[in-house]
C-alpha cells in the first residue's frame, strides 16, 4: 500500500508543475527563472522522496553511505541510469554481505 501511494504522490507532483503553466498561460513563458523552476521541481521532489530510502534501506548508514557515493560518482562521470543503479547496488549488497 505503501508504494502505491508513494507512486501516485510522485506522479502527482511531477505532473502537476507541467499541467499548471498550460492550463493558466496562453503565452510562451519568457522568464527564464520560470522555466528552469518548473523544469527542475519533478527531479527535485522525486529525489526528495527517495533519497530518504537510501539510508533507511540498509542495516547500517555507512554502506548506505558508501552506495550513495558510490552512485554519485558514476553519475557525475555521466554514466548511464541503468549502470549507476546496477553498480551501487551491487556495492551496497556487496558490503551488507560482508559485513
């Protein structure tokens, strides 16, 4: 029950900053701010929402640490969604084991 209403919250906040600007604007939005802000808030509210997860996930915070990290860095050196979830998983499943 619990993913599904995380599911739909997620999908109500990404689609309501799309749906607002063209339900009340007829005009193309100029302002750049605007633009940026409602091209940044889905992201920024759905990594709200799960990066919590991350740390409440694991038995201990600093392999869910080492997994953010460890994700992070592969994002930055822009490597793909599907490689950064894969890898830092692997590191976080690797280190539970472990340790």
């Amino acid at each position: 029950m619990y993913n599904f209403i995380a599911i739909l919250i997620m999908s109500l906040v990404t689609y309501i900053p799309r749906a607002l600007p063209i339900a009340f604007f007829r005009k193309k939005i100029k302002n750049q701010f605007i633009n940026s802000f409602l091209f940044y808030v889905p992201y920024a509210v759905l990594a709200c929402m799960t990066f919590p997860g991350i740390f409440f996930f694991t038995s201990n915070i600093y392999i869910a640490l080492i997994g953010t990290i460890t994700a992070m860095a592969l994002a930055f050196f822009k490597q793909k969604l599907f490689v950064v979830t894969i890898v830092s998983v692997l590191v976080v499943f690797g280190l539970e084991f472990v340790f």
